[in-house]
C-alpha cells in the first residue's frame, strides 16, 4: 500500500526561483538561504520518495478572478511550468501521477472535501520553487509531483482547520492506494509577509518561530488560529501558512522534528522551512 514517509514545509518566494534561475545563488543576499537547505538536499536524495502531494496556492497563472477553486487537484500526467509576465521558468516539465491524483480526488470527494479536478494546468512558482530549493537544478524532477492547489488570493479562504481536516482526508486517501508508493506532502506559502499597504514589509519572527513550534507540539492551537490571527500578526500574505496545516494533518497525531530553518529576509518575506516524519 501506498505510505506518506514525511512531510516538508517551505516559502515559496518568486525571488528565490529568480536567483537560482539567474546565477545568483552564491551572492551574499541569496547564499544563506540556499545553504540553509543543503541538509535538506541531503536528505532527500538519500529519503527520494516516488510521489510529493504539493499544497500550493496559484498566483493568478492558472486562475483568474473568473475561477476560484477552494481545493483544486492536478490530475493531468503532466503540467507546464507557468509564464508569470518573465516567460516560463527554465525548469522541468513537472510531471504528475495520473493514477494516484484521481484515487486521491475520487476518495476525497467521497469522504466529503468538494476538490476540483483539473485535467491541464500550468503551474507558477508556488509549485516551483519549492521544487528547486529541495532539488536544486536538475534536468529533470526526480519523483513524481501531485499538485494540490488551494486558494489563498481571494476572500474567503478555507479556514485552517479545515485545511488540517483535508490533510487528515489526504492520508486516508494515499493509505487506500493499493500500489506500492512512497508518499511525501508538502505545504507551501508563507511565513510571515505582507506585500502591500502601510505594513509592508511586515515580518514577525515571534509569530513565525511559534507556528514553526506548534507544528509539532500544540497542533491543536495552530487549527484554531483564525484569518484575523494570521493577517494581524504576520500580515496579509501569512495567510498562505493555512497550507502548511494540510501537510501536517497528512502526517498524524505525533511527528518528529528533523529539521528546521528560519532566515529573513528574502524579497520582504520571512523564509520559513521544516521536515516533519511521522511518529506512530
Ligand atoms: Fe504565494
């Protein structure tokens, strides 16, 4: 059967994909945030899961205001790296696992979660980036990637607990696969920014490293954070760490830190990382 080995939170920053796609990662600004992910590199190379679930928000690549799926799954074989104003990114065609993607969507929309099914999509950096920061650059992508897209643009966003809810959903999704599969969910988005108005450029260190605390201690608390919460304590665009709930419900009741990484700032943005294992 089919198992999620870990789970993998990260920022999904454009800039950062920007610096890597244009030879900046050396350069005294970006180094320190693309050091901060070698033991992740690392890592994964040796723990190369066949499967990534990819909890990603769009940025207005794939959606416009005409369209706004709440859960939107990819369940296409393969999916384009999207053109954001600059051209695609010089990344591999991220390629998808068609069988998984609809048991997933199929055991999802039984167990009550109303996804969307998307059969063609281009993907922006929300998908990307992560990619690239656990990947670095490669000629092609070395698993197989799931992207599960959830709108955190427009007013209303799901809630957190409910996002917590879906991972929850998720594992019993993947669980039910009869297939072999080594299965890792990440969250993206976030930390704490904000990217417009009179608090740009907002960060909350406090607020970020708690979050990144009760990820494995008070998980609990972390589901009943409110929008409010997230918007007046590490500004508009935190609202993307909702996402990240969706990794941690997929992992269970207990998990094990193996790794952690803070660094600010990059682009206006706290850059938050983890790598959670599930603990039976
Ligand atoms: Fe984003």
């Amino acid at each position: 059967m089919a198992r999620i080995s870990a789970g993998v939170g990260s920022s999904h920053v454009p800039a950062i994909g920007a610096a890597q796609d244009n030879g900046k990662t050396a350069e005294a600004y970006w180094a320190p945030l693309f050091a901060g992910f070698e033991w992740s590199r690392r890592w994964m190379r040796e723990q190369l899961p066949d499967v990534v679930v990819l909890v990603y928000n769009d940025h207005a690549s794939a959606f416009s205001l005409d369209i706004i799926p709440t859960f939107a799954i990819g369940c296409a074989e393969s999916f384009s790296p999207a053109d954001e104003g600059w051209g695609p990114r010089p990344v591999p065609r991220v390629m998808g696992h068609a069988a998984l993607a609809w048991h997933i969507a199929e055991s999802l929309i039984l167990d009550e979660f109303d996804m969307t099914i998307m059969n063609r999509m281009d993907v922006d950096h929300g998908l990307t980036v992560p990619l690239s920061l656990m990947f670095g650059e490669v000629a092609e992508w070395p698993v197989k990637i799931i992207p599960l897209a959830v709108n955190v643009i427009q007013y209303p966003p799901p809630t957190g607990n409910r996002c917590f809810r879906l991972g929850e959903a998720l594992a019993r999704a993947v669980r039910s696969f009869p297939e072999d599969l080594n299965v890792q969910v990440w969250g993206t988005g976030g930390m704490s920014h904000q990217l417009s108005g009179a608090r740009a450029g907002l960060i909350n260190r406090e607020f970020d490293t708690a979050f990144l605390d009760r990820l494995s201690g008070d998980v609990r608390g972390l589901r009943a954070l409110t929008h409010e919460e997230y918007v007046r304590e590490a500004g508009s665009e935190a609202i993307e760490l909702v996402m990240w709930l969706i990794m941690r419900g997929a992992l269970g009741e207990n998990v094990k830190e193996l790794r952690r990484f803070y660094h600010v700032p990059a682009s206006n943005t706290a850059v938050g990382h983890i790598v959670l294992t599930p603990e039976s």
